[in-house]
C-alpha cells in the first residue's frame, strides 16, 4: 500500500553548510542529509560520523551503577558463589555473556539461569532462584530483566541471596528490594535524583556491559580490555531495536568492527551460517535479518541454552555444530512464521471487510507463542492498524500486540487491564494473557479503544524522505559517504531519496513475493537496476513502460563478487508528490 511522502525536514539550509561540509572533507549531499536530521553544528556532525569509544559516558553516571558494581565487586572478592539470570532473547543473552566472559577472564566462575519462554515466561520466578539456591548460590545478579520482580526478588532475599538488578526497562511505582538496582531509567534512588542520562536508551547489554567494566576496575588483580566485548555488545543492541544514537551508536559502531575480525568463535560460525563470509564486514542490517534472528530462534523455539552455549563457544569445532542447530532452528521458525502469516492475513481481511474492524485481534489456539509478536508485525505492515495476535494453552489466552505510531498500544490495553491476568509494553508492542472466556469481550473493548483514538476510517502510513535524487547523480562516491551513516536502525533510518519521473523498462520476479525492476531516467541516459522485497503482487508486469516515482534507498550489491549499483524500493506512486 502507498504511504505518504514526507520530508524529513523543510528547514532552509544555513549559508554555512559547504564550510562546514569543507572542514569536514564530506560532500554538501552529506551535510545536508545530517543537517535536516538535526546534527546542525560542524562538532555535532563530526561525532556523529566519528563516534569514538573515548566520547562514551562514564559508568557511573548511570544510575545505581556504582553501588551495583561495589556490592557485585565485594561479594566475589569474599568468594560469594554468583549466577547471573538473563533473558530469552538476543539483548539477554548476550548480556549473560558479557557478564560471563568478563568474570572468567577474570578469574571467576558464574552459573547462569535462561528461562524457557514456553514454560516460565519472562523475568525471574521463584522456583528457578529456589534451584539457584540449592546449587549454592549466595549473590544473583539479573540482565534485561528484574525491575519489576519485586516479589521474586523479595523471595531470593527471604532465601539469602544477594540480588543486583541490571535492567533497561522502565520500573514501576516501587523498585524491588534489591541489594543494589542499576537502571539508566530511574529517576530517582538510594536518595538521589536523576535527569537526562546519557545512557537512558542503553539496551540492556549496553547496561550490563557499563557494569561489568566498573566491576572490572574494582576488582583486585589485573584488568581486562572490555573492549573485547563489543562484538557481543553490537549484537545485542541490535537485535533489541534501540535508538542507534549516542551511546549506542558508539557501542554498535565499534562492535561491527569486531565483528568483522570473527575473534569469537560462536559468532563466527553463526557468521558462516549466516550466509556471509566469516571475515565479512557486515552492517546493523545484517545483524539484525541474519544473525539476531538465529540467536532468537533458540529462545522462541523453547531453550536459549543453546545460543549461550554458541555465544561462549572456545573454537570453531565446538561453535559449528551449535550455529548449525541454531540455523535449522530458524528455518523452522521462519517455515512456522509463515504459516501463521498467511492464516492471520486471512483472518485479518475477514474482519476488516465483514467487520470493518479499525484493531485486529486475531486468534487461533495453535499458534506458536514464541512467533505470533513477528507475525503482528507483519499484519501491521499490511494493513496499517493496531493488531493483537493471540493463542491458548489450558484455557489461558496468551498474545502479543503491535501497534503504529498514531495509537499508544500499552494505554490502549491500560483501559481494559480488568481483563487481563497480566499484560505490558509500550508505545508500539505489547503482550497480555488472560482467561478464554474473555475473548469475545476483549475483541470488542479493543476495536472500541482504536476506534475513540484514532477513528474509524482506516490511516495511511507516512514515509520520510530526506531529498530528491536523480538516478544521473548515484555513484560509488555517494555509497561510500553514505556508508559513514552506518549503523542503520532506529533512531538512524537509512537515507531514503526519492527519483523524479522514471520509466520502468524491465520487470523479472524473483521467488513469489519480490521483483526486480530496470529503470531509467527521463532522457534513457541512466539505467539502475532495483529490487522490490513483497511488492511482486502491487508492481505487476503491466507497469512495463509506465513513468512513475519510486521512494529508495541505494546499495552496492556484490552479489558473485561484482559490486554493482542497486536501488531498494521503499515505496511508489504513479503520480507526482
């Protein structure tokens, strides 16, 4: 479906800009890219394309860092047994491996705990810190999770654990009895105040990485160079979907060069596995389609041990058959995902034809739990509405809720929490469960709470751009500049240029949903190939010949070693914007 192209800034460009671009040594096309994106002084720009580790926040600016750090330093330098309890996903895995990592390199051991998503769900449970318990373990420190275990926490204590919290997830009206909280989001403890962190958009391995390395200046003996630990630090950040910006920026930047070097084992298998060459420089992108989702497939499909197990792998001989595992995982996963998808489109039709539904709710009792918070999003790309994917166990409904940037999803649900046994999330993704019963009536309360937001009359997806560009005007220098923007993701969107009219000479399919397109300028002095990713269905054959605009993003493809220029289409339209 066409969005609505808007440009990412109508702001007139300052005289000063071909100095600033000078002193640079980058082009004015690059200066003003930053420009209308909000890097609007010469040092602005200058660190954001030169995002050095020395431009990093110190530690202990985070909140709660420094007294998380003393108690974690003091109970191992007493000898205090420790285990670390992460999450099921990437940004918790590789946190429990960081944390991991540092402390063996060190000279520590640290047992770890990974709940089973299928089984336990999310953050801590009391039988799991029971278990820990009766291994021996005297001090826990939690990963991407714990803020807002405050029973759990209060049972570990009752137990005599010493609990740390290490999180990146908003806390709730009371903080939990911990030992110690380390949270970038808190804005007030231990008697102090916070405001404007640094750090606040850290993914939890970022918080766990800032941790480990004050913990690693307070503990006795030599120190280690935490930045070994970046290439896990990258990976995790990606995979969790956080504002590529400041601090991240800087930890992702650095973590893909070590990522390229293939050091690690695990991650150069997973590399390999991945479909690249293992000494292949790769950017958040593939990180994020290629790595991350191999990673996740292993907490998805039930058992996180797995990705641990590849993550902390000693040589090659022991990571490839664990990536092998992970990849087949995946292709499971992904052959499960598209089952589901083409089920929840049917039903998503169904209901905003028959219905005229402005929030999906969609359900089915054999749906993949681990699965169905992809496929929503999916079914929001389609169709642009608020959507909420659900399955049953036992009687419990069980969903996963995704949302588009017009309507608050964890507000929405907040005016029928009622019905829920638990439910959270944010801005744009939730998750809930509650009793079977209760379906029909939460189908209804939904479609309700979308319709008074937003309306009923269905939203049209918006597209920012950042200018024109003539096909005439795409070269390697452009590709090559482009490329100092890197990483891409949230909070860092890829350059997206818009063509003036083109003519689409060539049309080939590639597989069922994607097409590959030529085209050319208006005078036939340029032609570029560019791919069309699920759009086979919209660019059909009939458009051979016709002028048209196109909403893109350029790439160097190396496809069989050759590096050529190709466009990705982002969008379209028959009609001048």
């Amino acid at each position: 479906m066409p969005k609505i192209w808007k440009m990412r800034s109508e702001e007139d460009l300052p005289s000063s800009l071909p100095a600033i671009a000078s002193e640079l040594g980058i082009t004015e096309l690059l200066a003003e890219i930053l420009w209308h994106r909000g890097f609007q002084s010469r040092a602005d720009m200058d660190l954001f394309l030169s995002p050095g580790l020395r431009n990093l926040c110190n530690p202990t600016e985070i909140p709660g860092l420094e007294l998380a750090a003393q108690v974690l330093a003091d109970g191992l330098s007493q000898g205090k047994k420790m285990a670390v309890w992460g999450d099921y996903d990437v940004d918790g895995v590789t946190s429990t491996a960081v944390v991991k990592s540092l402390l063996a390199d060190r000279g520590y051991e640290c047992e770890h705990y990974l709940p089973n998503r299928l089984e336990e769900g999310y953050g801590l449970n009391v039988a799991g810190i029971r278990k820990l318990h009766e291994q021996g373990i005297e001090m826990l420190l939690t990963v991407d999770c714990g803020i807002t275990n405050n029973a759990e926490i209060a049972a570990a204590n009752e137990l005599g654990l010493t609990v740390v919290v290490s999180d990146h997830h908003l806390p709730g009206e009371e903080l939990p009895p911990a030992a110690a909280i380390c949270n970038p989001r808190l804005t007030e403890y231990n008697g102090q105040t916070f405001e404007d962190c640094q750090c606040a958009t850290l993914a939890g391995v970022g918080v766990a990485f800032m941790l480990m390395a004050q913990v690693n200046r307070l503990l006795p003996g030599e120190l280690v160079d935490v930045r070994a630990y970046l290439d896990l630090v990258a990976l995790g950040t990606i995979a969790d979907v956080v504002e590529l910006q400041g601090p991240n920026r800087i930890l992702v930047k650095n973590g893909l060069l070590l990522l390229k070097e293939a050091k690690r084992p695990g991650l150069a298998a997973l590399k390999v596995a991945s479909g690249y060459d293992m000494f292949a420089a790769i950017g958040a992108g593939q990180v994020g389609f290629g790595l991350a989702p191999r990673i996740n497939a292993s907490g998805r499909m039930g058992d996180p041990g797995r990705a641990l197990q590849l993550l902390m792998a000693e040589d090659m001989e022991t990571a490839r058959p664990i990536a092998k595992v992970l990849d087949e995982l995946n292709s499971e996963r992904r052959a499960e995902e598209d089952r589901i998808l083409q089920e929840a489109l049917a039903q998503a039709e169904e209901h905003i034809k028959r219905d005229s539904r402005a929030g999906l709710v969609l359900f089915s009792k054999d749906w993949h739990p681990g699965i169905i918070g992809i496929v929503a999003s999916r079914v929001v790309e389609r169709f642009y509405c608020p959507t909420v994917m659900l399955c049953e166990d036992g009687g419990i409904v069980k969903g996963s809720a995704r949302s588009i940037k017009e309507f608050h999803i964890h507000e929405g649900l907040t005016t029928m929490s009622e019905l829920f046994l638990n439910f959270g999330g944010h801005k744009l993704a939730a998750g809930m469960s509650f009793k079977a019963e209760h379906l029909s009536e939460f189908r209804e309360r939904f479609d309700q709470a979308v319709i008074d937001k937003i309306g009923k009359k269905p939203l049209k997806a918006s597209l920012k751009v950042d200018r024109e560009l003539p096909l005439e005007d795409i070269d390697y220098v452009l590709l090559k500049e482009l490329e100092l923007m890197q990483p891409f993701g949230m909070g860092n969107p890829e350059p997206v240029f818009i063509t003036p009219p083109v003519e689409v000479m060539e049309r080939r399919p590639m597989g069922k949903e994607h097409v590959k397109l030529t085209l050319t300028n208006k005078d036939k002095t340029r032609k570029m190939p560019a791919k069309a990713w699920r759009m086979a269905d919209e660019l059909g054959s009939e458009l051979i010949g016709a002028t048209m605009r196109f909403a893109f993003s350029p790439k160097i493809d190396k496809f069989n070693g050759i590096p050529t220029i190709e466009l990705t289409i982002r969008d379209y339209t028959r009609k001048r914007q």
